[in-house]
C-alpha cells in the first residue's frame, strides 16, 4: 500500500513540475524569451522556446548548442561571446548579461541580449550545467539608434542655429550701425536742404523787394526830374517875364507832381513797413504778459472803422482767463492781417459776411485761436501757396503777398507757434493757429 501511495505520490510531484514547467514556457513565451540548459558532462544543450528565428534560421532548424550559436555571432563580437561563457564556467563571475550582434544570411545584423549563469558541483567546485535567456533587442536597439541619431540631428540643428543667429545678429549690428549713419547723413542732408532752402528764399525775397519798389521809386524819380526841369524852366522864364497865367500853370504842375511824387514815397514807405515786418524779431518786439482777450480786443478796435463801412458781422470767442507771456505786437497784426485779407479778398463782391474768431487752451501751455470766415474761399493752388511771400491774387490791384507771409513768419519765429490754412473756393477760409502760452516754449502735449 506503501508504496501504492508513494507512486500517487510520485506522480503527483511529476504533475506538479510539468505545470509550473508550463507555467515558466508560458511566461517566457509571453516576454519573447528563449532559455536554454547546457549539462556539461554530456554536452547536451536542451532549449527552451526556438532560437532560429533569432538567429535568421527558419522554425525548429537549430536544436546544437553554444559552439554551434558561434558562427552567428558578428565577428566582432564573438571574443567576448566566448570570454564571458568561460570566466562564468570558472566561477570568475557568477553571472553575464550582454549585447550580442549576430549576422543572419541575408546580411542584416541583430541584437540579442543574453542573460546567463553556471551551476557548479559543490564537492568537486566544477561547473555542472551552464544556462541561459537569450532576447532579441533588435527593434528596442533600433530605436535607440534612431533616437541617438536624432539627437545628435537635434544637436547638430541646434549648433547650426545657434551659429545662424550668432551670424544674423552680427548682421543686424551691421545694418544698424548703417542706419544710423544714413540717418545722420540724412540729417546733414536735411540741415543743408534748409541752409540752401533759406537762401533760396532769402534770394527771391531780395528779388522781389527790388522788383516791388522798383515802380514806386521810379516813378518818383520821374515825377521828381520832370518838376526840377519844369521848375528850371519857369525860373528862365521869370528872368524874362511872368504871366498871371503861367504862373498858375506852374503851381498847378508843381502840386500835381508833388502829389503823384507824395503816393509813390508813401507806397515806398508801406513796403519798407512791411519788409521791416518781415525782419521783425524777439528782440524788436515788445514782450509781455498780457490777456489773450485784451489784445485781440484791441486788435479789433484797430480794425472797426475798416470793418464798420461794410455789413460784416464779427463773432468772437475768448475766454477771459488765457493769459500769455508772449508778444502782443505781433499777436495783433496777425489778426489784423487776417481780418483785412477777409475783407479785401473773402468778401469780394459780396452783400455779407461773418467773420468767427476763437480761443481756448490746449492743455496748460498751449493756445488754439481758429480764425473763419464765411468768404469767397480759395482754390487749392491759392491755399498751397498763401504763405509764399509775393504771392497775391491782387497783384496790380494793392496786394503785395507779403501780408500772410508775414503772419507766418510771426507766428512761427517769433511766438514759436504753427498755424495751418483749410479752405475751398466758396466754403470760405479758415485759419488755426497753435501757440505756446509762453513764447519760445515747446508745444508739448498741445498735438
Ligand atoms: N480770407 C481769405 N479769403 C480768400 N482768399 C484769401 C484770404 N486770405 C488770403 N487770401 C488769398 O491769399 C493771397 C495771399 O494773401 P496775402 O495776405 O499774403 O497777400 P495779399 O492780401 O494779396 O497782399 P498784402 O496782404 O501783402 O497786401 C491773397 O491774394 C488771396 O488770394
Ligand atoms: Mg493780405
């Protein structure tokens, strides 16, 4: 009965074996290991799962053992194959782990990751039985090359940048340091440009100065020897005899010529006022603080017989409160300036009209007057050139196109201020100017 059990028994623990045995196949088979067991004194290799297809054989083709796996081996590699299986046969190391390659027959080459460990008679201290896992790698060693090979892409990339924005921006410094010397160049350029600009127009205003007063004077110049000669005359005359009749003829001639000689020196005298004017400067000009109101108020009053003998209505708008340190002077023969060209030109031929000045503060240190009137207008060839000096639509007809030449000059040197012209033909005109609360101050903030 004895040993009826100890049979069941036996065949129980044979039971039991085969199943953790599958138990092992199937784990390894799950992880894509094959594992193998070499006894030593029989050299017998037995393996676990098929090493073929890891060594480029087809299914079931390789059964023979470590001497036989050898020649699979990439030549390189097969030294250190061999080495490690030794020192581990002699106990100089317990156990390997390694990467072999080995070369199939269609010449790609693969990895295998070999795990392995000797079992050794303890009595005698020889290696009994050598065993062994063996992976294949190939798909995880693939990547890694791949990722080291992007990597080294990525660095290489990187340094090519680092170099490409190293060059561009000794690039940019470049065309910066030439920007900066066009700027300056094209300033210089500006400063001439201005230079020869003033010139020019100092030029043509020496011109057109002569020009003007070349008929006024002429004409006196005339007038004046033709008295003399007449005058030369009747004294040879009287030597001789006087009649009652030639002597009035005489006086009348006289007082005729005076008179004519009289218009011309006073048209002299008008232009030599307004060439003075165009001269004018800080310096001659009288500088105070005054009300905005008060000198425009005054500048008015100036005006009001001129303004009374036509229906003209004049509106005007300026807070009490502005006060100015400035040039009142100036400031009043703008606006009369303004006020006369409204009446000469604006209200040419025209019933009526209505003139609007205003005044308010642009923040603390800036004035804005607008000037408007409900005029004639002008045309855009007229509006570029208003400020010209010599320019006049009335030219023969007492205009001299020096008056809003002046007033520019005014308002721009000597108040330190802008002004600006808007019109069109039958809109009427209208006329903003921008100065500095305290003359020669900047116009900050006031934009
Ligand atoms: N308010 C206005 N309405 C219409 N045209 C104007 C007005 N103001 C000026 N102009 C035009 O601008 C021109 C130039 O004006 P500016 O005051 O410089 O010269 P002027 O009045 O002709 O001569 P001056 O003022 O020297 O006697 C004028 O001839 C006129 O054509
Ligand atoms: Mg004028």
């Amino acid at each position: 009965m004895d040993s009826g059990s100890d049979i069941t028994a036996g065949r129980a623990d044979e039971q039991a074996l085969k199943l953790s045995m599958r138990h092992v196949l199937l784990s390894q088979d799950a992880l894509g290991l094959v594992t193998w067991m070499w006894d030593i004194a029989s050299n017998r290799t037995r393996w676990f799962g098929d090493l073929s297809p890891l060594v480029g054989l087809s299914p079931g083709s390789f059964s023979a053992g470590f001497r036989e796996y050898l020649p699979f081996v990439h030549p390189d590699d097969q030294a250190m194959a061999r080495n490690t299986m030794i020192e581990c046969m002699k106990g100089i190391r317990p156990t390997y782990q390694q990467l072999e390659r080995v070369v199939w027959r269609d010449g790609s080459i693969h990895w295998l990751e070999t795990y392995g460990m000797a079992e050794f008679d303890e009595r005698s201290g020889r290696a009994l039985v050598m065993m062994g896992v063996v992976k294949d790698v190939t798909a995880r060693k693939k990547t890694e090359e791949a990722l080291a090979a992007s990597e080294a892409e990525l660095r290489r990339l990187n340094s090519t940048l680092e170099q490409r924005v190293a060059e561009r921006t000794t690039e940019l410094h470049a065309a910066n340091a030439h920007l900066t010397e066009s700027l300056a160049s094209l300033n210089r350029a500006r400063h001439d440009l201005v230079q020869s600009e003033k010139l020019a127009s100092l030029g043509s205003l020496v011109a057109g100065i002569s020009h003007e007063m070349n008929t006024p004077v002429g004409n006196a110049l005339l007038v004046a020897s033709t008295v003399r000669e007449k005058a030369l005359e009747f004294a040879q005359q009287v030597k001789i005899k006087v009649t009652r009749s030639a002597l009035d003829q005489f006086f009348s001639e006289t007082i005729e010529g005076m008179s004519v000689l009289l218009a011309n020196l006073d048209r002299t005298v008008d232009l030599i006022r307004n060439f003075k004017q165009l001269a004018s400067d800080q310096t001659s000009d009288q500088r105070r603080t005054f009300r905005l109101a008060a000198v425009i108020g005054e500048a008015m009053s100036a005006i009001g017989p001129t303004l009374k003998t036509r229906p003209i209505t004049v509106h005007i708008d300026v807070p009490d409160d502005i006060e100015m340190d400035s040039y009142p002077g100036p400031l009043s023969r703008i606006v009369i300036n303004l006020v006369n060209n409204s009446i000469i030109h604006g209200f040419e031929g025209r019933e009526r009209g209505s003139i609007e000045l205003s005044a308010h503060l642009r923040g603390p240190d800036a004035v804005e007057i607008v000037y408007a009137d409900d005029g004639v207008g002008m045309n855009a060839e007229v509006v570029r050139h208003i400020f010209d000096p010599f320019f006049t639509t009335k030219l023969g007809k007492g205009g001299s196109g020096l008056g809003m030449h002046i007033t520019y000059n005014l308002t721009t040197t000597v108040l330190g201020g802008r002004i600006q012209v808007s019109s069109k033909l039958k809109e009427g005109a209208r006329f903003e100017l921008l100065l500095p609360r305290v003359a020669g101050a900047a116009l900050n903030g006031a934009d």
